[in-house]
C-alpha cells in the first residue's frame, strides 16, 4: 500500500485544525496509509522519500515552520515528490519560496459563502467528475505567471469566475493544489471527496 505524509497542526493552528480533518481526509483516502506529522519544523527530504506524497494542511507554518524545514520540503518535491496542497496549506508567507513551488500565494478571502464550484480542464484528474457547491470561503490568490500552471477548477463569486484547484511540475516533481477544506464539513461533500481521491491518485502515480 502506497503512503502519504499529513502535515497539520492540533494544537498550533487559528483557523484551520487537524481534528476532524484527518478522520475525514483517512476515509477518503483509504486506499492509502495516512501518517500524520505535527512536527514539520524537524522534516528532512530524506525521511519524506519514505511517503509517495505529501498533504499539506499545515496552518501554524508562521509559528512552527522555518526555513530548514522549507528548504527541505522544496528538495523533497525537486527531487522527484508530489505534495497535494489543501485550503490552507497554501500559506507560507514567511517562506515564499513553498509559495512559489504552490504555483500562487494567498491574498485573503471575503466571508464564506455557498460557493458553485466547475472544472476548468480537461485532465485525468477531472475526468467524468460533477461540478459541486460548498459553503466555503473564497479564497483568492495572486498566481505565479511563470509556474506554468494547468487550472483544474473555478469557483463564482458574485458573477465572477476565480482559480480553485490547478497543478503544475516543480523540479522532478509535482504540485497539486486544491481551495476548498475550511473545516471537516467541506470533506463531506462528495463532489470535492471525489476531486480529492483524483489529486491523490495523480499524486501518487496511481492516474
């Protein structure tokens, strides 16, 4: 059975925490072993070979990351590792160079609201999959014009269209990012379920 990394926080996180997440995020994903790492600060790119992928849903990277770890993370994913980025686990803005990597860095959101969700590209990860609606924040993001990003999804907010999910290469490696995972609620949703199980399996050289 092929493994991923979870990358959370229990304890030091604001918005976003792992309790209830990862039960949601080990169900999904249960054709994989789900390990779960509080402790990112202390990884190395060589104990992260051990894992087929990352999932980054770290949200306390401004208290517990550091550089070494991100320097760490970025070898992992150059050298040949995929990492799928969830909600929160774009923002890094204390290390611009994960945000680089992402593809994109966050800027901020309006108050969350139901949000229509509709895929962008034709791709193996979207194929045959439903739009969907979550009641969810909009997040919105500046994206990196050289990342050479190929965009997943979109969502509507007040009658304009905005990046929601895209994947580019980094290195040897790969990126997959995905907007909405406010809470354990949007991993209920089958529609974001199904496009989750998609981003893993690419990940994973499973697709």
């Amino acid at each position: 059975m092929k493994s991923a990394l979870l990358l959370g926080d229990y304890a030091h996180h604001t918005w976003h925490g792992l309790a209830g997440v990862d039960a949601q995020i080990a169900e999904i994903l249960s054709d994989y072993k789900i390990e779960v790492c509080v402790e990112y600060a202390h990884l190395t790119a060589e104990r992260l070979k051990a894992y087929d992928f990352l999932i980054d849903y770290i949200d306390g990277w401004s208290r517990c990351g550091n550089c070494d770890a991100a320097g760490e993370l970025l070898s992992y994913v150059a050298q040949g590792g995929a990492v799928l980025g969830v909600h929160n686990g774009i923002i890094k803005h204390q290390n611009p160079e994960l945000e680089q990597m992402m593809g994109g860095a966050f800027t901020g959101h309006p108050q969350h609201e139901v949000l229509s969700y509709a895929y962008k590209t034709a791709h193996p990860i979207t194929k045959g999959l439903a739009p969907f609606s979550i009641d969810e924040e909009p997040y919105q993001f500046t994206l990196d014009p050289l990342a050479n990003l190929t965009m997943l999804l979109e969502y509507t907010y007040h009658d304009a269209a905005y990046p929601a999910a895209w994947l580019r290469p980094f290195g040897k490696g790969k990126v997959v990012y995905l907007s909405p995972g406010h809470d354990a609620e949007s991993f209920k949703v089958e529609g974001f379920r199904a496009l989750l199980r998609r981003s893993a399996a690419w990940c994973a050289g499973d697709l």
